[in-house]
C-alpha cells in the first residue's frame, strides 16, 4: 500500500484553489484504474483524513488529502470519476465535509436535518438520536405530463426498506433515483472503541446476507496490522463457509427472478435449494449465516462435519440445482423476462467501477479471489472468472450460475486439502493488540468488500466496511432507461445488492 | 411442461412442525440455555460477563441472568462458562413480555408474563383460523428477511397454517418487524401500524428488533422497534430461525396447539431456563 500526498496537478470543475483535491487519483483513474472508494478518518481537533483508494495492477493504492478543521470542503471528483458520486454524498452526510462541484449534492445515507450537526463530525453525537429530514427531493426530470413516483420504503412482499423515486411520463423509467436513508443504523459510529474481536461480529452484521465475507475483509486488515499468519486449515475452512455464502446468494436472487416472473414450481424448487444450502452451512457451524466462524486470527469454530461428509452433501446438492438450471434456463417464459432487462452498458459499468457479478456481466471481469488473493485463494485452482458482455438481467444471471459452479469447485478443493492436512496445532494465531491503519478486503456474493481499519493500542479507532452493494447500487439508474414499470423486480433481482450493506 | 413432474419429483418436503419436531432442530445454535445450578467458580462468570459483546449478562451475587433479547448468539459465554451456559438447538424462544427474555425468570416474573399472554389472547380472539402478515423492515441487517421470506418456501410453507402475506397494512393481523429501529423507518413503520385494523399483533422478529443488537443505541438506530411501536411478541436470535420466526406467529395468535392464553403449560417446550 502506497501512501502518497497531494503532488501539483489542475484541478478541474467549480472547485476554488484552496480546495484539496485528489490529483494523483484522477490521473491513475484517467490511466486505467479501477476507483474502489473514497473514506473519512477522523482526526483531533475538527481536522480529518480522505483516503481515496483504486485497484491497479493487483494492488490497491491509496492517496491520503488532509482536511483542516477549518475547510472541511475539498473538489468533488464524481464529474470526472461518477463512481466517486455516492461516496462524496455519504461523507458529506456523515463527517459533514462538503464536496465543492458535486452534480447532485442529494442526501444519501442521513439527510442531515437543517441546523443540526453530522453525526461523525467535530461537533457531532454519535450516540444522541437524531431524526432525518424527510422533505421530499426536488425532480431532476422536468417536462409535460412528467411525474415522480415514490416506491417505498414499505412495499408489497418481503423486501428490505428501500424508496425508488421514478419520475416517468408514462410507463417507461427515464430516471430513478434510489433513496436508502431509511436503513441507515450509523454502523460505522458503533466500532470506535471496541475490541477487534467484537468488531469482527459488528463486521459480520454491516450485511447480514454477506456475514463471512465482510468478517474476512475485516479480519484480513486487523491481521494485517498484527503481521498475523493465519494457520492454512483455517484459511481452508473460511473458504468452505465464504463459497457456501456465495452459492447461497446466488441462489437467492433465482428465487427472486422466478418469483418475480411467476414460475410457482421454480419458485419452490430453488427457494428448497437455498433452503439446503443454508442447512447445510448451520450443520456445519450452527447459524445459517455463517456467523462466529471467521475471527481476526484464525476461526471461532472448526467444521463440524468432516472433510469427506462435506463432499458428501454437496455433490447430491450440485448435481441437483445444476438440472434445474438447465431447465430454468430452457423455459422461455423465464429466459424472455431476463433477455435485454436492465442494461447496464459496459461504458457504465466502467464509469461507476461496478464490481462483483452485476461488472462482471458488464465485461468488468475483476474478481479479489484471483486479481488480489487473499488467504488459501492463492493455493486453489479458482477456475477463470466468469465473464460475460451482455450487460442485461440474463448475462448477470448466467455468470451467476457458472459462479455457483466455480463455488462448489472450490469447496470439494478446500474440503480435499483439509481432509490431507489434518488438524492443524491450532485454528487461530494469537493476534496482539494491533495500532496503525489497513485495508482488508474480500470478495462477497455482491462483489468486492473493503475494510478500512484505523486501531490504537488493540483498540478500534474507525472502520468503514465498504459493500460492494454500496458501491454498485451508485451504476443502478444507469440500468433503467431503456425499461418499463414490470421491469423493475427483474433489474433489482438481477443487481442482487442488499439495502442493509448500502446504507449502513 | 417439464415443471410439472419436477415439481412432484422430491415428495413431500414440508416439515410437520409444530405438530411433529423437524429433523433440523438438532443441527442449530438456536438459543443459550443457562442452568439454574451454578456450575462454574466466580472468575469463570465475571470472565464471561466480560467477554459477553452486548452486555447481556448480568450477575448479582450468586444469580446469574441473561438476557435474550441482547444475545447475539456468539457463544462465548459458552466456551468461558460451561458449567452455567449451554449452546442449545431448540428454537421456541419467543417471548411475550420484553422481560420474559430475560433467563431464568426473576421473582414476579412468571405472574406478569402470564398478564401479558392472557390479554392478548383476549385481543386476539377471532384470529385464530388464520392470520394475515405484513412485514416491515426497520434497519435489519438483511439476514432477517432472508429467514423471513423462507417461511413461504415449501419446506415451512407456513400456508398450510393459515399464514399468508399480504401487501397491504389494512388486510393485516400481524405485524413482523425486523431491524435497530432506524430513525428514517420511524414514520413509515408508524404509519403502516396506524393503517392495520383492530385486532392487530406486532410481533418484533431477532434480537436487533428487541434491544438493536450488535448496533444497540445510535443516533440512527433506536435500540430495537418497541419504542416506535407496541411490541406484543419478540423473537430472540441473530437472526432467529425460520422456525423461530414461525413459532412467535403462532404463538402470538394462539394457532399454535399449545393455546398459551390458557395460561396451561406450554407442551411445545418452550425453554425457559
């Protein structure tokens, strides 16, 4: 990791020259990379770090802008990289540090009632409660006959709270706008002061859907700042409960699609598959969700089956989704659903960096487990990422489903490897009380999770789990122009991003 | 029509619960069962009152007590503590009175939890063939819908019950919130409640819904969902089961064979201890 102050370059856009900007960010973007995400640390007195962060070359860089207590303002960067735009928005509404030439200064994650303070900032309470402003936002679309429908936070079905604002003239969804402030619990608030190891629990419930993956990123900074080597066979175990994790997800957005398209019978058949699918991750540690297995060191908890009745109940389990994809996949009532819903062009989906499989459809192949690997990755043959450029409902679906399949391939390697090993002397190395700042990263169901991790003396200073859902949530709009209303639970299946992740 | 014979092809997949025990049970960390003799020396109770992440163990003298509606399922009191804490399957954990979480049961308790049930199944009456359900997400983390939305897969396949969801708040019985209490879903949770008619049941599903969990109290999150509506049945878990989240249903509306307004004892084995 490479730290790097602010060197002479132009800054673009409304910003005046006393603002700080991020030029080396914009060149390295400008250059190719791939921007993963801008952060806020607190610092004494009012003042405050951004840490900007890209992914070049199978490493991630990182440049640091401090921010004076008395000009909490810096030049925006989401003219010229749109993936920055949510990023900015959440720092303003959290740190209250103002991005100067924003395109769409809208709330995000806590609209900030007037006169009241941000809630991370110098002068903000933390753990007072505070109430959102709920004033509707202004239209962006304007026009004859042009209106704007508000879809939630309470919808019809078992949904996470979320409001898609469609300003429409008719059927089809010219703009949308995805509010997420409903959600928002001040997760990132709760972590300074704890210990690393109630973090990692914390970690596990910034996504609850994606518990594993987030407690691997976390756990993966806090190992980093502790220069901790983490016993192999724990690496293997976490790997078994991450794939599961992944195959679960997968499947979890096929409910959804076949749900959303009405196939009753399909809907049953793969709501019983996730439904195996997480019996099996709680015979193997108790909670479905994975939950208490990944710890900063090591793991909580050793499988509770063995290496070889693991191989066991996943080859019936493989074998069994496998045809009933063939035949999902072979209905055309479905597949004419998925086929050319909610483009997301690959132009888009390189402007807004989009990661995980929703990038991955849209020909942004990068995948953490094999640019970046982390822990027993590195040692297993992970089969080529699954890429595809279709960029609709369809092309997410079927790398999905190879996805699914590289997973499984996965878990009979990890499950292999433990069965040759044996138990190791000890699951978890010790890990001493860490100082300093990492990143940790992992890649969910969703796409890539990073974790900033700033501790003093064992003791969590801040951490920003950054969601892939987050992230990709920014690319949403960009997938709906050429659609309709009965579009619409397609797109949001197909994105797979959980509201709980984003507005964290 | 391939779907046709593959929907047949598996059987029956549904589980006989609440009339018989699910083969599952076994398989999950549903619950802390503490024991009422206490089996570890005092440094092995303060250690895991320490070690415990949302506080949720308190000790006073000899009598140890938690508190479900905080456990988050971690199990390390378990590990400190395994003469008094015990990682247990069973998942009938639902609680009629925020206290009731609270185990074992202090002096008193009993007689006001027993109030409780008794005016709710005075409440709700008429509702025993069949409930409609309305979910409302407060600040959940996710995994809460998840377990949710597995009630209508066919495995739970809580029709079979006379559990159906519905859209709209004016068709529903029940109320299920999951979530901290966010502060932005304060009105529309508000307004959803305001919208059912009478008789209505709100039950709050996992531990972050009774106390907010891991998030607790912040300035977005309201430390759990009874403060911005009338809570009558919390479901404690991280996130709580399926079956978890199906037995607090019925047992808010006395579906379940047990009739616990009769104030009789519960023949599901609900675990008090």
């Amino acid at each position: 990791m490479t730290a790097e102050m602010a060197d002479a370059e132009g800054s673009k856009g409304a910003a005046s020259s006393a603002v700080v900007t991020f030029p080396a960010t914009r060149r390295r973007v400008r250059d190719g990379a791939r921007f993963c995400g801008l952060f806020a640390l607190r610092r004494p007195a009012g003042g405050a770090q951004l840490l900007s962060v890209v992914s070049a070359d199978g490493a991630l860089v990182v440049e640091e802008v401090p921010v004076a207590a008395g000009e909490r303002r810096y030049s925006s960067l989401a003219h010229e990289i749109p993936a920055s735009g949510w990023y900015e928005r959440r720092i303003r509404d959290l740190f209250g540090i103002e991005p100067v030439g924003h395109p769409r200064p809208d709330p995000l994650v806590f609209p900030v009632p007037p006169g009241a303070y941000a809630p991370l900032g110098p002068a903000g309470e933390p753990e007072a409660a505070m109430s959102p402003d709920l004033t509707p936002l202004a239209p962006h679309v304007h026009g004859e006959g042009v209106f704007a429908i508000p879809y939630g936070p309470v919808r019809s079905g078992v949904f996470e709270a979320v409001e898609y604002l469609l300003e429409t003239s008719g059927e089809d969804i010219p703009h949308l706008r995805t509010r997420i402030f409903y959600k928002h619990r001040g997760v990132e608030s709760r972590f300074a002061g704890m210990s690393a190891d109630d973090g990692v629990l914390l970690a596990e419930r910034v996504e609850g859907v994606a518990s594993v993956a987030h407690a691997l990123a976390f756990s993966a900074a806090v190992e980093q700042l502790g220069e901790v080597a983490v016993p192999l066979q724990a690496e293997l175990v976490r790997v078994v409960h991450a794939e599961l994790e992944r195959v679960a997800n997968h499947l979890d957005t096929m409910v959804r699609h076949t749900e959303a398209a009405g196939q009753a019978v399909a809907y049953a058949v793969f709501s019983h598959h996730k439904e195996r699918v997480q019996r099996l991750r709680a015979r193997l540690c108790g909670s479905r969700f994975g939950r208490g297995v990944v710890v900063p060191g090591g793991i909580g908890q050793s499988l509770r089956l063995r290496p070889a009745e693991v191989l066991a109940a996943i080859a019936p389990l493989q074998r069994r989704i496998e045809e009933d994809v063939r035949r999902l996949m072979g209905t055309p009532s479905f597949v004419d659903r998925l086929r050319g819903t909610g483009v997301l062009s690959r132009d888009d989906a390189r402007r807004f960096a989009v990661v995980g499989p929703v990038g991955r459809a849209s020909g942004e192949a990068e995948d953490v487990r094999t640019s970046r690997p982390y822990g027993a990755y590195a040692r297993l043959g992970h089969r080529v990422v699954a890429h595809r450029t279709g960029g609709d409902a369809l092309a997410r679906q079927l790398v999905r489903i190879d996805e699914i399949a590289g997973s499984f391939h996965l878990v009979r390697q990890a499950a292999d490897m433990l069965g040759e090993l044996g138990e190791p002397a000890s699951w978890r190395a010790t890990v001493p009380p860490v100082s300093g700042r990492a990143i940790g990263w992992a890649e969910a169901p969703q796409g890539e999770v990073l974790s900033v991790v700033e501790a003093d003396g064992g003791r969590l200073a801040q951490v920003t789990q950054r969601t892939a859902s987050f992230h990709n949530l920014a690319a949403y709009p960009a997938a709906f122009p050429k659609d309709i209303f009965t579009d619409v639970a397609f797109i949001e299946a197909s994105f797979g991003l959980s509201i709980a992740g984003a507005a964290c | 029509m391939p779907w046709i014979p593959r929907g047949v092809r598996d059987g029956i997949v549904t589980s006989r619960y609440p009339r018989q025990p699910d083969g599952f049970g076994p398989f999950f960390f549903g619950h802390v069962h503490v024991a009422p003799a206490l089996g570890d020396g005092p440094e092995a109770l303060a250690d895991a009152v320490r070690a415990c992440p949302t506080g949720a163990i308190t000790l006073d003298g000899d009598a140890v007590r938690l508190d479900r509606g905080r456990c988050v399922l971690c199990g390390r009191c378990v590990v400190l503590a395994p003469g008094t804490f015990r990682a247990d399957p069973g998942f009938e954990t639902a609680a009629f009175e925020r206290r009731e979480l609270v185990v074992p049961p202090g002096e008193g308790d009993d007689a006001e939890v027993a109030a409780a049930r008794a005016r709710l199944a005075r409440r709700v009456r008429g509702l025993r063939r069949s409930v409609h359900v309305r979910h409302v997400d407060a600040g959940s983390d996710g995994s809460e819908e998840w377990e949710v939305a597995a009630l209508t897969n066919p495995v739970y396949d809580v029709q079979r019950l006379g559990v159906f969801f519905t859209a709209s708040p004016k068709h529903a019985d029940v109320l299920l919130v999951t979530g901290a209490g966010s502060a932005g879903m304060e009105r529309p949770l508000r307004e959803t409640y305001d919208l059912m008619p009478e008789p209505k049941v709100v039950v709050a599903v996992g531990v972050d819904a009774a106390s907010g969990g891991m998030v607790g109290e912040r300035y977005a999150a309201r430390g759990g969902v009874a403060q911005l509506v009338p809570v009558d049945v919390f479901v404690p878990g991280s996130p709580p089961s399926p079956f978890g989240i199906l037995h607090g249903i019925l047992a808010a509306v006395g579906i379940l064979g047990s009739r616990p307004h009769d104030g009789a004892e519960d023949p599901a084995g609900r675990s008090r201890t």
